[in-house]
DNA sequence: ACATTTCTACGAATTCCTTCGTATAGTCAT
DNA sequence: ATGACTATACGAAGGAATTCGTAGAAATGT
C-alpha cells in the first residue's frame, strides 16, 4: 500500500539538489539552496523524506549522506501522470499541447520532440 | 501582488466540475461529485475559492450560483508552467518529452500534436 | 400556522507542511 | 580536559488544507 504521495514543493526543492550534486549531507544541501533556510529546516526536512522513502540516508559515518530515493526521470514521470490525472482528464497528450503552448521550447527541443514523435510512427508502422 | 497560487486537489476536483458543467449551485456540485464528500465540504470549498477569487459567486437570489473564475485552459497553463519550473528547471520541452513517455497518447492526438510542431515550423520559415 | 426541507454561515477538529530554536553529543585542536 | 565547532534529534509554533457538525434564516408543503 505504499499510497506513492507526491513530493511537495520544498521537498523538491531539495531533491533537485540531490539530483544535480548526487549523495550529498545536510550542510551541502543547505548551502547549495543558498541561505533561504535555516541549517536545521534543511535537515529537519531531510529527515521527513527519510521517513517518507523520499531519501535514502547513509548514517555509517557520523555526518550523514542522503540521497534521493527515485531518479529524477521516475520522479518527474509521476508528476506528470499526477497532473493529467488532476487537470487533464488523464491525457497527456492535451498535457502536451498546453505545454507547448505554455512555454516556448528551444529548436533543438523541438527537434527532439519531433524526433520522439517520428520514433512512435516508425513502431506503429511496424506493427502491422 | 496576486501572488498566484496554485490550486489544491480539492480545489482542483471542483474547478473540473465547474468546467464541465458550467455556473452550478453547490449541490449541483456536490451531486457530481458523488458523495464523496459530505454537502457542506463542498461549501466551504467554494467559499474559500471565492474568497482566493479561484470561482466568482452569483448571490442574487438565495441560492447562490458559483463559476469558475479563469478558463480551464489558462489554468491548466498556470499549472504546466509551474511545474516546469518546480521539477523541469523550467523546460516545458522536457516536460513534454517526459509526458509522451509516461502516458499513451491515442493516434489522434499524436497526429494533433504533429500538426501543431507542423505550425511552428511554418511559423519559423515564414519569419526568415 | 407549523413542520420539513434547503440554504448559508461559521466554528472547530485534524492533519500536513514548513520553519526554526534548543538540547545533546561527538570531534578536534590547544 | 577545556573550549570551539559541528552534527543529529526533538519539540513546538504557525499556517494552510480538508473535513464536517451545528445554528439559524428562508422557502415550501400540509
């Protein structure tokens, strides 16, 4: 029953540290988000996600080391599936066209989607 | 400073309701929703949206008639480009390319999706 | 007129999120 | 060993979200 909760915005937050520097302990997670929080909300924080699974913790020496429990792209998947399931009728498809409206992508991003979309004709294609 | 906050789950659940069905009385609300939560949540719910100004409210005659306050469409932009900044570092790009792989999208809707990459391509040629 | 139903308003309980202060213990240099 | 520093743990405060009960006004039915 791990009823999967999404993380919340100051948790990501942290986890977005974890992800770009990798295993790192509460000083480094403080310092990187650059003074907006006390050292002891960052651990206080850290500790919550260890309780929720969010992080795993390495308390085999005695400064800790924590690292983000999912990968970032597992974790970002579950927040979009969460956010077409919440706004979008379950289709990430209009997902897909909001964001594209919502936001202008680079040319090379665009080329990348444009290729991903030209991969899933190729399957289909095959398929038959 | 309309600091614009996002709405919540519950909030979210009723702004569907809203959008489907048009200007509703709370119980017509609650009836969708389907029992799920008892009649006066609901009403609460929406005083509080109308006192956030996420629902405009009908008072002229005793039974008061809510409707959402912003469009489907413009908050389910609000909420893309949120969480491309919370969890994409603001790429809606990557966001799209993570929505593709985590949900199917019918051939309709790829070939919509097609059409609208079609429409920038055009719109990026022209403008040489 | 009186009882029933249907509203809104309001208060209150619960839980979660976020924040930080304080207590306590380990480490290290002098 | 004493003092300065750094670490974790814990408690607690404040705010927001969610839930629902109860009170009282307005409408409706008999």
């Amino acid at each position: 029953m791990t009823a999967r909760r999404r993380p919340t915005d100051a948790e990501l937050a942290i986890l977005r540290v974890l992800w770009a520097q990798g295993p790192s302990t509460v000083r480094e997670v403080a310092e990187e988000m650059g003074r907006a929080n006390a050292y002891t909300t960052v651990l206080k924080l850290l500790q919550i996600m260890a309780g929720k699974g969010l992080v795993r913790r390495d308390e085999s020496a005695r400064t800790h080391v924590y690292r983000a429990a999912r990968s970032e792209r597992a974790t970002q998947r579950q927040l979009v599936r969460d956010l077409a399931d919440r706004a979008f009728g379950g289709s990430a498809a209009r997902l897909v066209l909001q964001a594209l409206a919502a936001k202008k992508a680079s040319p090379e991003e665009l080329a990348e989607i444009r290729e991903w979309l030209a991969e899933q004709e190729g399957k289909r294609e095959g398929a038959r």
